[in-house]
C-alpha cells in the first residue's frame, strides 16, 4: 500500500493501483464477515530477565505478560500486553478482561478494525494492557489477510525507522559498568534514575563510555528545585533529554522546570491517552507513547499525530515485552523522532522473531502483519 507505483508499471496506473488496493480491503471486510465466527485464545507468558530490572518504581527477575491470539480464515493474529501494576492492572486482570469481550470479538468484522477497537475500549474499563493485546492481535491479522506489512498499512517507509537506545536499569556503579560494557552495540544509551544515587550511576557510566545518554527518572524527583538542579547537572553529562522529571500528576511544576532547563523534557507518566496531549503541551517537549498505556496500535498512531500536530517531540517507547509488542510499536517508528524499543532485548525467553536491531537501527520485518516469527523457526 506504501509502495511506490510508477505510470504503467505492470501495467497499472497510480490510479488503477489505489483502486486495486481498495477493492482488497473490500474483499477483505466480505470474506471476514462471512466466514464464521473467530478464535480468540489467551495466555500468560512469564518473560524471563536477563538482569534484575530495577527503577524508581519496582524490581523484578521476571514480567508476565498477556498473549492474545485472534483467528480466523486461516490466519492467526497475535498480541501481547504488559499489565501495569500501578494502573491496577495484573497479567489474570488481563486475561478476564479479554475474556469479557470474547464473544464481540469471535463475532464481530475484524476488517472493521477501527469501529471493533472503539466498541473494546467502551466495553473494558481501564485494562489497557488487555486492550493493546486484543488491537495488536486484530492488527496482526489484517495486515496478513491484506498481504501487508503493518508499516504499509500506514504509508509509512521502514527506512525511516530510527535508532533506538538501550535502558540500563539502577545498580550499583559496578554492575552499571558492567551493563554499559554489555551494551557496547548501541550508539545510544537509556539510563533509569531518580535516586540518590544517580550521580554515582551516571559516574559509573561515563567511567566507559562517552555515548550520548538520554535519562528517565520515573516520577522520582520529588520538588522542583531538585528536578532544575539534576537536569542542568545532567546537560553536563552529555543527556540529550530528560523523561518524566517528577510525579505525573506535577504539571505546573514541570512547566516551571522547563523554564529553567536547557534541554527536553518529555512526558511518560502524565500522558498516557491522545486526551492528555493538551494538558502537557506547555509543560512538556514531547511525549513517550507505549502501546500498554495507551491501548494499541491505533491510539498510539493518534497520540503521535496529535502531538505532532502541537509541534511536540515524540517517542515510541516500551515496557519489558516480548518482539510481539515490541515490533507492533516498531511499525510506527519512522513516524517518531526517538524510539526505546528493547524490551524484547532485555529478555532470555522471547517468544517470536520479529523487528531486529542493528547497530542501533531498528530493521523492520517485510512480512504481512506484524511480520513476527516463532523463535524456534527464526
């Protein structure tokens, strides 16, 4: 669909091809509709850390997350969501929640993707891990019925995809340098602080590398003043942004920290939906879009739209994920200016094959869909 088509090529003019193009996405929602009800299958999957994953927030050797799989006609859709525990949310709360729409969703059109994606979202109150992994999944499913990568699907080229950073999560300096020495493929590194600690932390960084670093405290300074006075130490350091400063709930504070600080500050925490985009506009750079908060495919590609239409940065992030997650992100990264997209790196279990990193550069899948395969076929 994103693919360019010269006058004649094949004997197809441009015109010729959109409609082609449609009449496949016609075919599509009449064969879908008319051939029975779906699968809709869940599952939790325990993903396995390579190292304690530690931040301001929790400290974990394991995540489980949610697996949706979506079929019909022969072809399977697959999706995954990270519950968050501080929305409430667990890989079982998930699971039931999925579980409460199984009959819309075995019913329902799923080339009616859009119209399907609202009904869920009314439907489950909160849940947006469950969401995401049902959206993925549907998705999934449309972009190999068309015969698409998901990236085609939005007119987008992969070759826009950008570098994404490696997170190093809080330890002690040791083991920080340790992980940095690990990390040595990456042209950019993600560093977690928001501590006492985090002029140790970045001391142990910059004791072996001189790589630019962009930094997420996750809500953990607690007054303005400190944020102003980390941040300005940080610029020192060769942080090209910081994320999420303070609590999310700290608007005004961090407008009044962004009147003081010379380098970006982009929003995690306090926007998590498109709605939130314009009570941050004036307190924040950019934004952080992860598909878990904000329920999939389709709200990220409007949170990044809307934010961009603000004339804000935007960021494709993640949480500790599976490639399924992972790479159903990575198909809207040449739309974002910075991508954090190694969840599936941080893991010894990943499922699927699917976005792969190289040099930094994310390389996008050329298969329909979400492109994912299973590891042991990789």
């Amino acid at each position: 669909m994103g693919s360019r088509v010269g006058k004649g090529a094949r004997g197809l003019t441009r015109r010729s091809a959109i409609g082609a193009t449609g009449a496949a996405i016609s075919a599509l929602g009449a064969s879908a509709a008319g051939d029975g009800r779906a699968q809709v299958r869940t599952g939790i999957t325990r993903l396995k850390l390579k190292h304690t994953w530690t931040t301001v927030m929790s400290s974990s050797d394991f995540r489980d997350t949610l697996q949706v799989s979506y079929s019909r006609n022969g072809i399977t859709g697959h999706g995954e969501g990270a519950p968050i525990v501080r929305y409430n949310e667990s890989a079982e709360s998930a699971r039931k929640a999925v579980e409460s729409v199984q009959d819309l969703l075995a019913g329902a059109d799923p080339a009616a993707f859009e119209k399907l994606t609202a009904e869920v979202f009314r439907r489950i109150d909160g849940q947006y891990a469950a969401k995401s992994a049902i959206n993925i999944a549907l998705m999934d499913w449309t972009g190999q019925r068309l015969g698409v990568p998901l990236y085609r699907y939005f007119g987008l080229d992969p070759k826009d995809a950008p570098v994404t950073t490696f997170s190093i999560g809080i330890d002690n300096p040791a083991t920080t340098r340790a992980k940095v020495e690990e990390a040595a493929p990456f042209p950019i590194l993600k560093i977690k602080v928001g501590l006492d600690t985090d002029e140790a932390t970045i001391a142990a960084v910059r004791a072996v590398t001189k790589k630019p670093l962009r930094v997420d405290a996750n809500e953990g300074w607690k007054t303005k003043e400190e944020a102003v006075r980390k941040i300005n130490w940080l610029e020192k350091q060769g942080v090209e942004f910081v994320e999420q400063p303070m609590p999310a709930n700290m608007i005004e504070e961090t407008r009044w920290v962004r009147a003081r600080v010379h380098i970006p500050v982009i929003a995690d925490e306090s926007c998590l939906h498109a709605a939130d985009i314009p009570k941050v506009k004036d307190a924040f750079d950019g934004i952080n879009v992860k598909l878990d908060k904000a329920g999939g495919v389709l709200e990220a590609y409007r949170m990044i739209e809307i934010a961009k239409s603000f004339g804000m940065k935007t960021m494709l992030g993640c949480m500790v994920s599976s490639s399924c997650t992972v790479t159903a992100a990575a198909h809207l990264s040449p739309l974002v200016d910075y991508a954090d997209l190694d969840g599936n790196l941080l893991i010894a279990n990943d499922p699927y094959s699917g976005v792969i990193v190289r040099n930094g550069k994310l390389i996008l899948p050329d298969r329909p869909g979400l492109g994912l395969l299973p590891l042991s076929r990789a």
